[in-house]
C-alpha cells in the first residue's frame, strides 16, 4: 500500500484521493457505521485533502468536524491527536477576520486548544490562546471557560508565586461572578463562617441533604467550580484560612441554592474541616455523603477531586488504610479521561503515601513509582513530582540501593539538588517533607541519637505535625517514642511532656492508629520497674495489633521487644523477637534493614540457627563458632548480651 500510495504525484491528484477517501468515510459515520473511530478516519484524510477546498462552506463544515474529533480524541484521553484536530480546525477558518464572521466556532476551537495546550504541558502557548480568547470574547459566558483554563495554566509550575497569581486572579472571577471571597481573611472571620454554617447543617439529616433542588444559576455553578479549584492551590499552598473560607461558601451556597456535581467536593472538603476540628465522626459523615451524591451526579471530573481529598484526608480515619489504594487508581484514571490532569496527579501521589505507609512490599512499590514519576513529569506537575521523587529514593534507600540508608540522595535524586530546586521554587512543603522522611529512616535504621536532632531541628523551624495526612499518626507515634528514648538515655522526664498528649490524639484516630498507640504504651511500661513479663504481654498486643494491618510497624515494635528483652538479660525472648523482626522486615522488602540486623545480631542469629538445627538433630554451628561469634561481638556491644558466658549461649 506505501509503494502504491507513493506512485500518486504529489498536489492535486493525492490531495483528490484522500478527499474521496474521506468523504466516503465521512457518509459511512454519518449512516452509524464504525462508531467514533470512523469519524476521525474520515476527518483525517479530509484535512490531507482539504488543499483542495474553494469554498467558505465546505471551509467552515471541514473545522466544526475536527471539533468534533478533537471532543472524542480527547474523551479518550488522546491530547495531542485532540490538539493537532484543534489547531487544523482553527486553520480552516475563513477570512481575515475570523473573530466577527466565525464567532461561536472560533471561540469553541480556541477555547478546546488552551485545554489541550495546557494538559500537554504548553502552557505559554496555553496563556497565548486564553489572552486572545478573553480580548475577543465579550459575554461573560463565553469567558468563563477560558477562566478555569487560564488559573490552571498560571499555576502549572505550583511555585508560590505562580500560585499566589492563581489564587487571585481565580478571587477576582468569583467577584466577577458574584460571589465575593475576601483575599486575606482573618482567622476570626473562617470561625464565624465556620460556626454559621455548622448550625445550618444540624438541622440537615443525610436524607435531607440528598433532597436538596438541583442548582440551576450557571453563575454560581462557575462559582462552585471555580472555588473548587482554588481550594487544592490554597491547600497545598498553607493558606488555610482562604481554603476554609471557600470551602465555608461552597456549603453555604450549597445549602441555600441547591445540588450540584460540585457539592460532593463541597460535603467531602467540609468532612476536612470537621476532622482537623478533632470530630472525625461527623467529619467521615460527610465523606460518605459526597460519595453517595457523586453516584448522582456520574460527574468524572469532579469525582476524581472528591475521591483524592476523601482517601488522603477522611476515610481512614475510620476504615483500613488500604482500603483506598484501588479507589486512588480510579481516581487517576478518570482524571486522566477528564482531563483533571493535576488532580490526576495528586491520585498517584495519594496511591504512593498511602501503600508507603500500609507496609505492603516496596518492591512492588518501587516498579510503580518510576513509571508514575515519568507520567508527572511529562504533565510538569512540579509539586507531585518532588514528592513522587522523596518517596522513591526513600523506598529505595530501603530496599538497599543506597550506600547510605539515612540521605536521600542516589539514583533517584541528590537531597542538595533537591533541596536547591524546592528552594528555587519556593516549594517549603517539599523541603519539609523531605525532612520528615529522613526522620522515619532514621527511626526505622535505629539512629535515634540523629531522630531526636532532626525533630529539634523541626521543632524550631516550626515544622507542625498536624491535620489528618495519612502520615500524620506514623510520624507522630515516631516522634513520641523518639522522645521516650531519650528519657530513657538521659534519665529526665522533660522528654516525656508531650508523649502523652500525642497518645490521647492517637487514640481518637481509630483502627490506624490502634497499633501505633499500643506500642507507645509499651514503651512507657519499658521504662518502668515492672515486670518484665507485663511488659513482654504489652508488646506482644502491639505486635499483634500491627501485624493485621501494618507489617512495616509490627518489625519495628518486634525490634524494639528484643531490645528490651536484652536489656533484662532474656536471651530467649530477645533471640524470638529480633527472629520475628527480621522476618518482617523481610516480608516488607526492607533489605538494608535486615542486613542492619543481620550484622547487629549475628551472635544471636548463629545461636538461633544453632538451636534450631539441634532440633532438628543436624547442627552446623558448632559451640566454638558461637562462642567465638559471642567474644567477637563482646567487644562491640555494653548490653547484657556482652556479659553472657558461652556455657549460656549453647
């Protein structure tokens, strides 16, 4: 077919072919053969041919069909096919003053090519379009599309300054539209909101919110809409009282005019502020009601938002926190389809954060991860990207890829070039998360002395472990033990302050936090003249609770159970423990750790091996290897382990 396609001159005669090739094509779509597909085979080989064209007709009726390739090339998630149709449709318009004679086509075609622009990453390109759509488009109405475009596209590098131009330029459409938000409110100003509006909703059973009319002002569905978008960039951005505040309007207009595909974001949002307010039941409440108003609404673009901030922030406050991980890949796929590229994003980082700290295998993790970063990156989704990049150096300084377990610098990133970009782009909360992850590695490699510098370190550059995060219990529990540790090595009880307070907010976290606050306690009994076989029964209800749920947390407790088995001279506790640990760090694909342990333990290792091959009757450790593996570790070690005789380890 290409030897024989390439035998037609080239001009007129291929032009002609491919005219008649298209305009068959284009009769057998419009008799409802070959679906969709049919029309972008018809409208592809029209434009080859559309040279040929000779009137202003043919011209017009030529575009409005890549308009309508475009709309299906992009339902299928087919930007650049949806953009070349979108740029050929534009091209085809006749005249010099296209604007005038070809208004509603033209500002249809132009309105779909920033959309596109902006989902394959050009966005000056992007802006270029918005400015020439908003300079020729003298209806409200027809502006209002490009707006939601344009914010998007001024804050696509998500630097705060890119961000903090979004979120006023987004402001000053919501004044546009009716609905004014002040710029900078004040923290009293989001608790009077706050409080009229949780009156308002007491009188507001489930059922009745179900009930509520469908909105119908176009206006104030813009406004809906618009707020939603500005919420993720306040959020994400630290401006949490304009964030409440629109989430405050989104409920108060919800309540007064109705319904919309919006208010499941709106019902979801609200649940966040409800569960920062410490009611984590009312706060799941209103999850579960957006969840079941989005069935109403079969709303893809906005479902994906809703599901994101529910499983990020919500739901496991009250379900496993596994639960969510197949719903976060939903959600990234219908913001795929949607063209919710940002939101699509902040699913797979939602999917990473919360597999990361289910305690599943990192191995699997780690083959995912580079594929999602790669997806990011191609859509300069700056903000996801670093966090994509934290995690997988992380995971991979576990599973052993890293020479130093404790940096996050290696294939996947260098923490000084990390560092020096976030700062560049002004992205704090990336450099804050970066520290937070240090602070689990070392936790979790036992350098506890480097633990309790790096939690100074935040506490005075006013880093707050706060809200309902995923990682908020975990680094929190940590933090807590953190400080009993160095309790228990100074002696002093000042450490122990808060301790305490974090384990009475633990505890109002439910099922995912169950294990977390248990091991705590059994830290706090380790510390005390009790017995140990009160203190072993304590660690075992922890180990037990975690490993249901969390295998990464239970070797961590089962570690922390030999180390105090040691301490009071239980060898054989202490050799059932440290076993149990390694396997489950194991299990969890942590490999650097175990080899940690492997070297740490080895005298205790060779005795298990050694009393479980005399077991079996087929020892290959001899009493002298395990004397002398003792004596070698002697040297090594104060514990009560350095004092065993050999006589006690055979």
């Amino acid at each position: 077919r290409q030897a024989a396609y390439s035998l037609l001159p080239e001009g007129k005669e291929r032009d002609s072919v491919h005219w008649k090739i298209g305009s068959f094509l284009k009769k057998r779509h419009e008799a409802n053969e070959g679906g969709e597909w049919m029309l972008l085979m018809a409208t592809d080989q029209l434009n080859l041919g559309s040279d040929l064209i000779s009137h202003d007709e043919e011209n017009i009726e030529l575009a409005t069909l890549n308009l309508s390739s475009a709309e299906f090339a992009r339902s299928r998630s087919s930007f650049f096919r949806a953009l070349h149709y979108l740029e050929k449709g534009i091209s085809l318009l006749p005249g010099p003053s296209k604007w005038k004679t070809h208004y509603n086509l033209h500002l249809r075609l132009s309105t779909a090519l920033a959309e596109m622009e902006y989902c394959i990453g050009k966005i000056r390109e992007c802006q270029r379009t918005a400015d020439e759509v908003l300079n020729h488009a003298f209806e409200l109405d027809d502006r209002i599309p490009m707006y939601f475009i344009l914010v998007e596209a001024l804050a696509q590098g998500e630097t705060f300054d890119e961000v903090e131009q979004a979120v006023m330029f987004g402001l000053d459409v919501l004044q546009e539209l009716g609905i004014p938000v002040t710029k900078r409110p004040h923290k009293i100003t989001t608790t009077s909101d706050f409080l009229k509006i949780k009156c308002k909703t007491l009188g507001f059973d489930d059922a009745k919110f179900l009930d509520l009319p469908e909105m119908k002002d176009e206006h104030k569905l813009a406004a809906m809409r618009m707020m939603t978008v500005l919420i993720y960039f306040c959020w994400f951005h630290g401006r949490k009282e304009c964030m409440a505040l629109l989430i405050l309007k989104m409920m108060g207009i919800t309540i007064q005019s109705g319904l919309s595909k919006y208010a499941p974001n709106a019902f979801v949002y609200y649940g966040v502020l409800l569960a920062i307010m410490g009611n984590f039941d009312e706060a799941f409440r209103f999850s579960q009601l957006a969840s079941n108003l989005s069935e109403k609404f079969q709303a893809k673009d906005c479902d994906v938002q809703r599901i994101v901030i529910a499983k990020s922030m919500v739901d496991h406050l009250k379900q496993p926190l596994k639960n969510g991980l197949d719903d976060s890949l939903l959600a990234h796929q219908a913001g795929l389809e949607s063209g919710e590229i940002r939101w699509a994003a902040a699913a797979r980082v939602t999917y990473v954060i919360s597999y990361f700290y289910s305690g599943l295998p990192l191995q699997s993790l780690s083959n995912d991860m580079e594929a999602f970063e790669t997806e990011i990156r191609s859509f300069q989704m700056i903000v996801s990207c670093h966090t994509m990049q934290l995690y997988r150096q992380a995971v991979d300084n576990l599973l052993g890829r890293n020479e130093d377990p404790l940096l996050l610098t290696g294939s996947v990133m260098d923490e000084e070039e990390f560092v020096a970009a976030a700062t560049e782009a002004n992205n704090i909360r990336a450099i804050q998360h970066m520290v937070l992850l240090r602070f689990v590695l070392t936790v979790f490699f036992d350098d506890l002395d480097q633990s309790w510098l790096i939690m100074k370190e935040m506490q005075r550059a006013g880093v707050k472990i706060e809200g309902t995060a995923i990682w908020v219990p975990v680094v929190n529990c940590l933090i807590a033990f953190v400080q009993i540790d160095r309790a228990k090595k100074t002696g002093k009880k000042w450490p122990l302050r808060s301790v305490h307070l974090i384990i009475k907010n633990l505890e109002d976290w439910g099922l995912n936090a169950e294990d977390k606050v248990l091991f705590l306690k059994a830290e706090l009994l380790a510390m005390k003249n009790v017995s140990s076989d009160i203190v072993k029964k304590a660690f075992d209800v922890a180990i037990e609770r975690s490993s249901a749920s969390f295998v990464s947390f239970a070797a961590l407790i089962c570690e922390r159970a030999g180390l105090f088995c040691l301490d009071r001279g239980l060898q054989d506790w202490a050799a059932h423990y440290i076993g149990r640990s390694i396997s489950l760090y194991n299990e969890w694909g942590a490999f650097a750790k175990v080899r940690q342990m492997n070297d740490d333990h080895e005298w205790m290792i060779a005795c298990t091996q050694h009393e479980n091959n005399t077991a079996n009757s087929a020892s290959s450790v001899s009493a002298t290897d395990i004397s002398n593996v003792s004596e070698r570790k002697s040297e090594q070690h104060t514990k009560p382990k350095a004092c065993w005789t050999r006589t006690q380890l055979t």
